[in-house]
C-alpha cells in the first residue's frame, strides 16, 4: 500500500479489533491516559438504568429503537475501551437522540 497503513488483515474480527484498538490509540493520545492517577469517581449505575433513560428522552418510537442498539453496541465493546472513551460514546447517543434535525420522521410541511 502506498497511504502508509498497514494492509486488512482478511479476518474481519482480527480486522475489527485492530481498528478498536487504534480507536482507543487516538482517543488516549488526543486525552491521554488518566488511569491510575486518582481524581473523584463518579457516579455509578447500570445499563439497563442508561438505556432506560435514553429511551424516555427519545422523541418516537424509531429514535427509542436506536437508543436500543446503540447502548448495546456500546456495552458489547466498553470494558475494551478507557472509561472517558464509553462515556464520550454515551453522551454522543444523548445528542444524537436529543438533536433534532436528526429526527427521521418528519410531520409533512402544511
């Protein structure tokens, strides 16, 4: 390859992999790595309290149901990633459900 990255590996989990772990390369190397280095904790609570959550603040049905694999998907990969890293992809569902130019479904113009 002539762009400098390395070439895809054909197994598309090793593939998938690879990019999570660049993934959390950037993140840390744009916020470094504050594990270990004290600070206050914060709050604690459990999936099923985000998803619900998210799910009330949704504006229709099609916004819950993405809420839905959102948390999922997010859960599936969290305890591979920095805990400011699940929190930034949190917040960032919070917007996009709470955003509203990225409703769907549109009440057609009169």
């Amino acid at each position: 390859m002539t762009d400098g990255r390395s070439p895809t590996p054909e197994d598309p989990l090793l593939a998938r992999a690879l990019e999570l772990r660049a993934d959390v390369e950037r993140f840390q190397g744009r916020f470094g790595n504050i594990v270990g280095e004290g600070g206050d904790a914060c709050l604690t609570f459990k999936w099923e309290e985000l998803e619900r959550q998210l799910v009330d603040l949704a504006p229709s049905d099609l916004q819950a149901e993405l809420v839905h694999r959102l948390v999922a998907r997010t859960k599936t990969y969290a305890a591979l990633k920095p805990g400011e890293m699940v929190l930034r992809e949190i917040i960032s569902i919070a917007a996009l459900i709470l955003d509203e130019s990225s409703l769907e479904v549109r009440p057609a113009a009169p």
